[in-house]
C-alpha cells in the first residue's frame, strides 16, 4: 500500500487515497485495531466525501467506520456515519 502510495498518488490518480485508506482501515479493523481503523475511515470518508462519492457502493467506508466507532465505544458518533 505505501509504495502505491508514493509510485501513483503524485501522478494525480486522487482515488487512490480513497481506497488505500479504506483498505488499510478494514484491514486494522479486522485485526481489532480500532484507533487505527479510525483514523484510516475518517480519512477515506473524508477524500470520498471531497471528491464526490457520496455514494457507499462506490467507496463502502461508512460501514466499516460505523462499525469501528461502535465497537470503540463511540455509539452516538457511529450513529452519525450512517
């Protein structure tokens, strides 16, 4: 992920930020690392969300940022994801 990161992300393809944070988000989540899943889906939502893709076919964070939050103990805040 970090050399797709550095070899794509400066040639201007801004997707990439979108899905390398989701996956590593669902990935730290998976393994029940849930600060860094957060801070992944946040930024993964955030670039979604900047760059249009509103819709969560297109980019499935909120889900698993939803389910994150909760599983932190922040229901009130998953609540508001989805």
């Amino acid at each position: 992920m970090e050399r797709a990161r550095q070899d794509v992300e400066p040639h201007g393809v801004g997707c990439l930020a979108v899905y390398t944070a989701a996956a590593l988000g669902l990935c730290a989540l998976s393994c029940g690392d849930l600060t860094t899943a957060i801070g992944h889906l946040n930024r993964a939502c955030d670039a979604a969300g900047a760059a249009g893709l509103g819709n969560p076919n297109v980019v499935p964070c909120a889900g698993d940022l939803a389910e994150a939050l909760a599983r932190a103990g922040a229901r009130e805040q998953a609540g508001h994801v989805l």
